[in-house]
C-alpha cells in the first residue's frame, strides 16, 4: 500500500492487516534518521526495489520481516503482569508521540507545529484532567474531559475528510501548495471538533457537576 502524506494510507493499510494470517510490514523503505530504510539500503524517497542489491535487500528484509514477527506475537500474548497504570498511559503515549511528531518532524514546517503544539498539549491535558478527576471519583467531570480528549483526537481522521478532496479540487499541487492545505485542513478540523464537543458538554451537562453556573446557585 502505497500514498501520499495524510491521505489516509497508514489508516487503511492497519485495517487491512486486521486480517488473519496478514502481517504489516510498516515503511520499511522510510529514508528518515529514525525509520528502517531497509537497512539502510535505501538512500532516496520512493526507492524502486529492483533496482536495490537483490541479495543484501531480501537479507535486510528477512531481517524487519523477524522484528515485525516477533513484535506481532508478543503482542497477541496475555500481559496480565502489565500494570493498570501502563494500559491507562497508552493514551498518554500515543498523544506525546504525535506532538513529538508534529514538533520534530512536520510535514509542514512552522505553521503545523504551531498548530500540533496547540492542540496536542490541549489533549495531553485533558487526558491529565480526566484522569485526576476519576482517581477523585468526580466522574461528571471526568466524562467532559475524556469528551475533549476524544474529539481532539477524532479530528486528526476529520482533517482527512477535508484535506483529500481540497486536494482534487486543486489539481496537481505543489509541494507548497500541499503543506498549505495540510495546516489549514488541521486547524479547521481542530476548531470544528473543538467547538462541537463544548456545545455538545454544555447540552449534556448535568447541574451537579461541580463549578458550573447551575451548582453554584444551588
């Protein structure tokens, strides 16, 4: 499976590996200092494979092929030993990695890390909030900041919705054109998914919960 940046590819590619007896191999051409690049075999984006050292490539291969394996099967393992607190951090992980890679590695520049950095430490600290009221049993307030949490991150999916057709609209953009569209279908997703979960919790709120208008009255 191959695409463009944010065109959903990685997405589609996971639900394809959902299928038994499928293993995912994820990037192994990946020229960044932090990818595999097939062991280093591949010096340029969008390597043509035969064009690769037959023998040292299927070696390099064979090799992720084993890695992926291996992490395949312990991750169908029961981890009963795992501590409660490591599956509640998946989330926390899965929200520091992708504000690290909107700050260390945007596709566009300044303007997404702008953006990422804004909207990645408001997930953070919602998680953080969630978190902290549940261990405080306040589970109304809990639910509003998992609600946040949650709408934050749904719109990374959102900003595929709108960055893919402004994409056909334009018609062979360039690189810059590209990076543009990024950033803006990112900030409108964020705004939009933003602004429908505050009105969506102030519908839905309860007025027991604490530090609102109407427990204050009360």
């Amino acid at each position: 499976m191959t695409g463009s940046h944010r065109s959903g590819s990685t997405w589609l590619t996971n639900m394809l590996a959902l299928a038994d007896g499928t293993l995912l191999v994820h990037e192994p051409f990946n020229i960044e200092p932090w990818a595999y690049s097939l062991g280093g075999l591949a010096k340029q984006w969008f390597a043509y494979a035969p064009s690769l050292p037959r023998e040292a490539a299927l070696e390099a291969f064979d090799v992720f092929l084993e890695r992926q394996t291996r992490k395949a099967f312990l991750k169908n393992q029961p981890q009963y030993w795992l501590p409660p607190l490591r599956r509640r951090g998946r989330l926390v992980v899965v929200g520091a990695t992708a504000l690290f890679m909107g700050l260390v590695i945007p596709l566009s520049g300044w303007p997404e890390r702008v953006v990422i950095g804004l909207f990645g430490s408001l997930f953070l600290i919602a998680l953080h909030k969630s978190f902290v009221h549940i261990r405080a049993k306040r589970v109304a307030l809990h639910r509003e900041w998992m609600i946040r949490a949650f709408a934050i991150g749904l719109a990374i999916a959102t900003m595929r919705l709108i960055f893919v057709p402004a994409l056909l609209v334009v018609a062979d953009p360039s690189y810059r054109q590209i990076t543009t569209l990024s950033v803006a279908s990112f900030t409108v997703a964020f705004v939009l998914h933003s602004s429908v979960e505050e009105v969506w919790i102030r519908l839905t709120r309860r007025s027991s919960v604490p530090g609102t208008r109407a427990a204050n009255a009360t």
